[in-house]
C-alpha cells in the first residue's frame, strides 16, 4: 500500500461539480493499493498518517503529527499510484481490482477513525472520477509504501 501525504491549509473533492468532502489545516492523503496488499499493508499505513511529525511546534520543524495538532485528514482512492509505463503508456496491472481495494480501503479509514478520531476523518468517492483542490502548505509532501515481505525458500 502506497501513501502520498501533503500537509495542506485546505483541501477539498468534489465529484460531478458536487463538493463531497473539505478539510481545514491538515493531511491530503493519495491511497494507492497494490493486488498484494493486505491488513498487514493498511495498518501500517494508517500508522504512519497518523504519527508523521510534519507540523511546527515553536518555531521547530517536523515536531507534531496531525493527531498532536487534532487537525483533520482527507482520504483520496487513487489506484494510479500503481502504475508502471509501458513507453508511454501507463499501465495499472499491479494496482489490486475494484472491489477487493474498495473493502480494503474502506478499512483503512475505520482504522484512522477508531485510532483517532472518527469525524476528522474524510474521504472522496471510491472508484468516482474525482477533482481534488489542494492548498498544499510548505509544499510538503511525503510518499509511504509498506514494507514488502520477503520470502526465502530453502533448498
């Protein structure tokens, strides 16, 4: 699972001209999930959005998370983070099906909502064509994967 994370002023998506969700100051989180993904993948995932120290705190940088700060998040479906380009195409093979991101997705943010808190927590339209206007503030953007699993197999 991939995260990019940008500390915003304000964010906001809207799906056929229709505002859905907005944020004040807080995180804009791009999720990308991948075929391979599973709980594992999420929770760690929401883990790190919810402790990366991106927010000053007496004039020192990179001190508070967002849940130090009790400032909002907002969620964006994005399977286009799994893209690989094929010339100049790009392709989305690696990026898990529909539905089966949809469930896994949609326990990530259960997940932010149960560890934080649940109406800080907002989201866009899975799978919807969706425009995302971001006040990107510093700019800072940070993109998270989780680890991939090696297996070994003996001889």
């Amino acid at each position: 699972m991939k995260a990019v994370i940008q500390r915003v002023s304000s964010a906001g998506v809207s799906v056929s001209g229709e505002l859905v969700s907005s944020i004040g100051k807080g995180l804009c989180v791009l999720v990308g999930i991948c075929q391979s993904d599973t709980e594992k993948d999420m929770e760690y995932i929401a883990r790190k959005i919810l402790s990366i120290r991106l927010f000053d705190h007496n004039d020192k940088r990179w001190q508070k998370s967002v849940v130090d700060e009790k400032l909002e998040i907002l969620c964006i479906s994005q399977f286009t983070l799994y893209h690989r380009l094929k010339g100049n195409k790009p392709d989305f093979h690696l990026a898990m099906k529909g539905e089966e991101a949809k469930v896994l997705y949609d326990k990530l943010l259960t997940k932010l909502g149960e560890s934080y808190e649940p109406s800080k927590i907002k989201d866009g339209v899975f799978g919807a064509m969706m425009e995302v206007n971001i006040v990107n503030s510093g700019p800072v953007t940070i993109e998270i994967e989780s680890p991939r699993e090696t297996t070994t197999t003996e001889s």
